[in-house]
C-alpha cells in the first residue's frame, strides 16, 4: 500500500482525528523525550524522539525543536507510514496491515507485532508462546494460510483485551473511553476486503473470459490448474 493511497490516506485522516497538538502532558511517558524540561515531547501523536529518529529519512529538515512544533499534517502522514513499514504493514492483507500500524503508533512495532502473532496463535496457525514480536518468515507464512478477516477480527479482540488490561490500572483509566472510542473508529473505517466481493469479481472475471476463449474442444485448452 503506497503512502499516497486512498486507504492509507483514510487511515491518516484517522489518526488525525484522534491526535492532539502538541503535547506537554506530564502524565503520558512520551515526557522523558521532551528535548529539555518544560518542552513540548509530542506533536500530533509524534513524540520528539520520533521525530529526530526518523525525520532525516523521510526528508524533514531541518530536524530541530522549531520544525517539530510546526510539523503539518502531511509530513504527519510520512511518520505514520515509516511505522506501517515497521511492522511489514506492505506484506500483510490491506486492514490487517493498517491495524498493526494503528498498534503500532499507540504502543511500538515490537508490541504490536506480538498481537498480530498472539491472534495467529489463537487461530491455530502459529505455536503457544511463539508471539516474540520479531517479525520473520514464519509469521508471513502464518498471515498467508489466514483469511483476511479472520486475522483481522481476531487481531482486534487481542487489541482490545491489551487496552482495557491497561485501563483497569489506575494510572490509565482516564484513558479508557478515548481509547476504545479510537478502536471503535479504526473498525468503523477500514474493514477487510468483503469475501463476497471478491467472489464477484472473480465471477465476472471467468465470464470474460470464457467468452473470449474458442469453443472448439481442440482449440482450447484452458491452462488454468488451481
């Protein structure tokens, strides 16, 4: 899925919608990355330490305090694929990918990953306690024996249970509306290819062609095997 894309543009506009401005919050621990004390730690849901990580990759310059309080929702956009990447959102179903990333940007690659294995796990396609948040050819090949939605429904029932295992502690239960209301959004906007779509297309896709083949039994000989 390209950066420039509808769905991952869809996906932009819902982080958007859910991310603040700039942040000083004492109480979200993105604070221990505030550049020196009494400074803003994140911007738009991109905390500094983020920001001077991965801004001279996606081309932000010059990668300093003043740029960082000015980001625009564009550039944005750039950080929030950089973290679609780092949980091999390209290689996974179009929904399933965006939901990693959506994990992700809340939590970090290496968690998010985790929950896309504990929900192969549950499924049966991946071993017990094999969801090390390391990303390999086993977990590719896990993905790819698994429906689309399947995986994705799965994967958000993990999500989930993580989200409010955190908000029945103290320290985040001020979290928990806005955070559910976040996934409550994130199922709302982008759900899995429909199967019965799928079978549509390929339906009319058959009826072309065999419409366009010859009907002579000698002359055709269909190479199709699967």
């Amino acid at each position: 899925m390209d950066v420039n894309s509808a769905q991952f543009q869809q996906f932009v506009k819902h982080i958007l919608s859910f991310e603040g401005g700039l942040s000083k919050d004492p109480r979200d621990t993105a604070v221990r990355y505030a550049p020196f004390p009494g400074a803003y730690h994140t911007n738009k849901g991109v905390t500094y330490a983020a920001f001077t990580a991965l801004g001279p990759k996606i081309g932000i310059s010059p990668v300093n305090y003043e740029k960082f309080v000015k980001l625009t929702d564009a550039e944005i956009g750039k950080f929030i694929y950089e973290f679609y990447k780092s949980v091999n959102g390209p290689q996974l179903p179009g929904s399933v990918g965006l939901s990693v990333a959506e994990a992700a940007w809340g939590s970090g690659p290496v968690p998010a990953i985790k929950e896309l294995q504990q929900a192969l796990i549950n499924l049966k396609k991946l071993p017990a306690g094999s969801a090390d948040g390391k990303f390999g050819p086993v977990t590719l090949k896990a993905v790819q024996a698994t429906s689309e939605k399947a995986l994705y429904d799965e994967f958000w029932k993990v999500r989930r249970a993580f989200i409010n295992s955190l908000t029945a502690q103290k320290s985040y239960a001020i979290y928990e509306k806005g955070w559910n209301r976040r996934i409550d959004s994130f199922l709302t906007t982008i759900k899995p290819v429909a199967v019965t779509g799928l079978l549509l297309l390929t339906g009319l896709a058959y009826l072309v062609y065999a419409e366009a083949a010859p009907t002579t039994p000698k002359q055709y000989k269909p190479k199709y095997n699967g």
